[in-house]
C-alpha cells in the first residue's frame, strides 16, 4: 500500500488523479488533499476521500474547510503555503502528485522531489522555472519524477528504460505533439476579439482555466518544449513540434535506426495518471479504449508561427537560457491573468511576454529563492507593460 499527496487536488488534475486512485484502495491510501481557495469542493473531497490532511493555501478558506468539516471530521486541516512544503515532504507520503497550476507549484514540488518522493510531475511552470535545480536535486535525492503531462508522459512510455532509469541511447528526437488548441482555424484577424470562454473551450481536454488559455496561444508547448528538454536532457534541435488535431498520438520518439515509436490512447488524461501510479506496472485508468476504426483520420501539421508567436517566444527563451525562461512563464502568467480578467486582448498575450523578455538579463539561479526573485521581478516588470497598455 502506497500513500498519496494531491498538491493541487481541487483542479483537474486533482479530479483525474483521484478518479484513477479511487479504482485501486488495495494499492494506495488518499493520505493528503490540496488545494487553494476552494473549500466548499475540498470539504465535498473530504468527507468522500476520508485523507488524513487537507490544507489550504488561504487561511480564510481553511478555516471555513473546518467549519464545514465540523468537529469530528477525522481529516486535520492546514493553511499556508508553508503546510504545503510540510505535506509534500511527510515521512509517512510515499508518492506527490504535483498538481498545483503556476509559479505556486514550484516549492512544494521541488520540497518534494529533494525530499526523494515518488513526483508524479503536471505542474510543468516548475520544470520551465527551474528544470535544472529540480533535475540535480532528484538525483541527489533519489527522487523518481515521472510525467503526468500526457506529452512527456508519452514520450516516457516510447523511451527505452534501463536499471538506471530512462537510458537515451540510441534515441534521435522527439516529436512533441499538440493539438492546436481551439483557434486552430482562425484566421488572425479574428484572434484579437476572442473571449476567454472561447479560450477555455478545448476541442479535445477539459482543463484548468490558465492551461487551456496556454493552450489556445499555443505557449503550452512553447513551455513543453522547455518541459522536454529539461527531463530528458535533449538539446532544443532535438524536438520538432507537429500539430495533431486528434489528440489521439500523445507524441513520439524516432530513433537512429529510423524507428518512430507513439503513444496512443484516447486523450483523457487518467490515462497518463495511471501509467505513472502503476509504473512499471500497468493498472486500470477507466479510460474508453481506442477504437482506431471509428476514430476521424489522424492527420499532422506543422505550427504556424506567425498567428501563435508564443512557441517561437519559448524556444528563443529556451536559447538565452534560465532567466529568460523564468521571465517567460512569468510574463505568461501575469498575461493570461489579465486575458481571463477580460483586461488585455488574446493577441495582447504574446506582445507581453516579448517586451518582458526584451527587458530580462541573463542569469543562472543557484537556488529556488534566487527563483523566485527573479520570478517577482519579472511579473513586476509584466505588470507595467500591462500599465502602458492602460490596465
Ligand atoms: P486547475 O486550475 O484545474 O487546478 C489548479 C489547482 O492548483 C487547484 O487545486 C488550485 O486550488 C491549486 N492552486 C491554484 N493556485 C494555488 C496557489 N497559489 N497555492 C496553492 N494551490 C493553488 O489546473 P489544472 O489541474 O488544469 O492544471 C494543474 C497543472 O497541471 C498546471 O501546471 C497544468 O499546466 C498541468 N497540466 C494540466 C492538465 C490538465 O488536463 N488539466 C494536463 C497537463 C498538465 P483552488 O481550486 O483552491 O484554486
Ligand atoms: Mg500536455
């Protein structure tokens, strides 16, 4: 029996992670849930979940999680971000989900991954903010960070393994795969008037708010391309993006023998949560099955650059290095905040971020407060780019 801690488990994929772990109660126990402001839904995961700890980031909602739970709830409720970092490290948790969308993740994942814990990795911001201080601190840890993002989790099930773990040997490139998100189609005119309900309206997922905006811009794999890189030490020439509007191959790896290896499954994404909690076993996720014979023709595209300029954004912030990437997740974050407050256009997105990392210097973070420094500093700087625009 495996403990498991949700960072991040009133979001989506909170809701798969527990979708899949509720299936399999002979093989882990719900020891802690997190969240953030939400308490209404944390009280509804509580009283079904029965975990051990439930904490939430905001005193104010914790202590209205207590009321709601009442006196004999058996569920010890915690607040602050501090509790956070106290959950992901518990000597009794064997395996995180880190789960908690943004820059907010990246202290309780890297308290994980430090901490040695079995990391099952969404919170992709945290890799972009800081993938080579997570990186070292997992192998001196000993920490095992396995994907949940359904592209690298593909690209972690197509590579070969050894005792070590993943052995890159013989592996030529990569090829990241996205859907286009829901403006595939548009034409650029058209982009600047779209709502952020528009946004949110995912051909193919049911995410989070900020992910799916991420991924109608395309930055989502402008910040997976950064993902990639960092978890399996691959230099950027190595990863081609391709369009795939099925979502059905999750992404693929060629090899030198000119093999090409894809994942495929139905894009639901209790499935990349089940390979992960399993591994190296496979268990049950409750995903259909993939019916090749009733599935639309699987078809591949390249991005078109010039009406998403977020990919190219990431991979220049990819060149100039930790800092620039650091200011890239953060001028996105400030952006897509304001995008969704209905304060800035779509097309106001990208021009954000290009003027932030136009103002960014170089800078190699030697540790996760040095981070987070240059994390602030950089979404000051978002902000009075948002100023001159009048917000
Ligand atoms: P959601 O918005 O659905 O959920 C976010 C979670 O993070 C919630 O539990 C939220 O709590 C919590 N949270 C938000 N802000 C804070 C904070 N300041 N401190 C602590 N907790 C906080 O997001 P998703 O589940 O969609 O995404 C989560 C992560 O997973 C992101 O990094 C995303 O890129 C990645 N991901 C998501 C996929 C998906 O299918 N959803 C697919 C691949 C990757 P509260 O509810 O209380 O606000
Ligand atoms: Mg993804």
């Amino acid at each position: 029996m495996r403990s498991v801690a949700i960072l991040g488990a009133t979001g989506s994929i909170g809701e798969n992670s527990l979708a899949v772990l509720s299936r399999h109660p002979d093989q882990f126990r719900i020891e802690t849930l997190t969240g953030s402001t939400s308490a209404d839904r944390m009280a509804l995961l509580c009283r079904e979940h029965q975990p051990a700890t439930a904490v939430l980031a905001d005193a104010a909602a914790a202590n209205r999680l207590q009321t709601l739970l009442g006196t004999h709830s058996t569920t010890r409720v915690l607040a602050g971000t501090e509790a956070l970092v106290e959950v992901a490290t518990a000597a009794d948790t064997d395996i995180v989900v880190a789960g908690i969308v943004g820059g907010a993740g990246l202290e309780s994942t890297y308290a994980a991954v430090a901490a040695g814990k079995t990391v099952l990795l969404a919170n992709k911001e945290a890799l972009v903010m800081a993938g080579r201080l997570l990186l070292a601190a997992a192998k001196t840890s000993g920490a095992h960070i396995i994907p949940i993002d359904s592209e690298q989790n593909a690209m972690h099930q197509c590579m070969p393994h050894s005792a070590g773990g993943i052995n890159l040997e013989g592996v030529q490139r990569i090829l990241l795969t996205g859907s286009g998100g829901p403006f595939l189609h548009h034409s650029e005119d058209t982009l600047a008037s779209v709502t952020p309900d528009q946004a949110c309206n995912h051909p193919r997922w049911r995410m989070g708010r900020k992910i799916s905006v991420d991924s109608a811009t395309l930055m989502n794999k402008g910040l997976e391309y950064i993902e990639t890189s960092y978890l399996f030490d691959l230099s950027p020439e190595q990863i081609e993006v391709v369009i795939h509007p099925q979502s059905i191959v999750h992404s693929m790896v060629t090899y030198l023998d000119g093999s090409v290896l894809a994942q495929m499954a139905t894009p639901d994404m209790r499935v990349p949560i089940a390979y992960a909690l399993g591994f190296p076993q496979r268990i049950t996720s409750g995903a259909d099955p993939l019916n090749l014979l009733n599935q639309e023709p699987l078809t591949f595209l390249p991005p078109d650059e010039t009406r998403f300029p977020c990919l190219a954004l990431a991979r220049a912030a990819l060149e100039q290095g930790e800092g620039h990437c650091i200011a890239l997740n953060a001028a996105n974050e400030v952006a897509v905040a304001a995008f969704l407050a209905r304060q800035i256009q779509f097309t106001a997105i990208p021009q954000v971020i290009a003027q932030v990392l136009a103002k960014t210097e170089a800078a190699k973070p030697n540790s996760i407060d040095s981070v987070l420094l240059l994390d602030q500093a950089a979404r000051g700087t978002a902000q009075s780019c948002l100023n001159q625009l009048g917000i």
